[in-house]
C-alpha cells in the first residue's frame, strides 16, 4: 500500500469517527469558538515542531477560515466545507485520536496526513477564501 492509499485510509477512518461530532461542533458558535480556543493553544505549543513544519501552513489558514465565518466577515464556506475543516482541527486538537499524540513522532504523523488530506479536499474552497482574504486588505 502506497503512502496516499494509506493515507486516505486513514483519512476515510477518522471522518467515519469523528465527522458526526465535528458537524456538531461546526453548528454551534459556543462549541466552534471553543474548539478555536483549544486548536489555538495547542498550535501555540506545537508550532515550531518540526513534523508540523510541513501543514503550518493549512493550519493557519483553517484556523483564519474558521475565525473568519464565525465572525460572520466570510459567507462563502458550504456546510460540507465546514465540516471537514472543524473535523480536521477537532482531530489536531484531540490528545486521544487513533494514534495518540504522546507517542514521539508517530503521534503527530495521523494529525498531519489528516490535515493534508482535507487541505487536498478543499483546494477550491481555500483558493475562493485566499482570494476573499487578498481583497479584505486592499
């Protein structure tokens, strides 16, 4: 098994988990700014890891597309988007996921590849966004 076979494996895994939970969160202001809250502190602490270098990227424009439509200044996210998004920063934020962050490296390998994953999934939607983002600082 390839690592993009195995990758979307794990992927179609977590969505099959958590994505109910994360549909949740996503239709609940309370619950999403908390999850905000949560990611924030815990990209804060991770940032500079090296294993993360790779989606500092994705995770900060998730976490600005997030602030972003529950500040109500971005419309332009479909309940499917926001789904995957807040499932993807619910997974970072999860100590406990499939692989548990407290195993050195390996830990954090199931939270990147999900994170990836998603950003694949959601290119269109983060280039719409990225574009709207551009334009809010004209």
């Amino acid at each position: 098994m390839d690592s993009y076979t195995s990758g979307q494996s794990l992927f179609e895994k977590v969505k099959a988990i958590y994505l109910n939970r994360a549909e949740h969160i996503a239709g609940t202001e309370k619950k999403l700014g908390s999850l905000l809250e949560k990611v924030n502190q815990k990209w804060q602490e991770l940032s500079h890891n090296p294993t993360f270098a790779e989606v500092k990227f994705q995770v900060e424009i998730f976490i600005r597309m997030v602030k972003a439509h529950l500040s109500k200044k971005y419309a332009g996210l479909s309940n499917r988007s926001l789904g995957l998004l807040v499932l993807g920063l619910f997974y970072f934020a999860l100590p406990t996921d499939l692989v548990p962050d407290f195993i050195p490296f390996v830990g954090y390998v199931d939270d990147v590849t999900v994170l990836l994953f998603i950003f694949k999934s959601l290119q269109s939607d983060i280039e719409k966004f990225l574009d709207w983002e551009k334009n809010q600082n004209l």
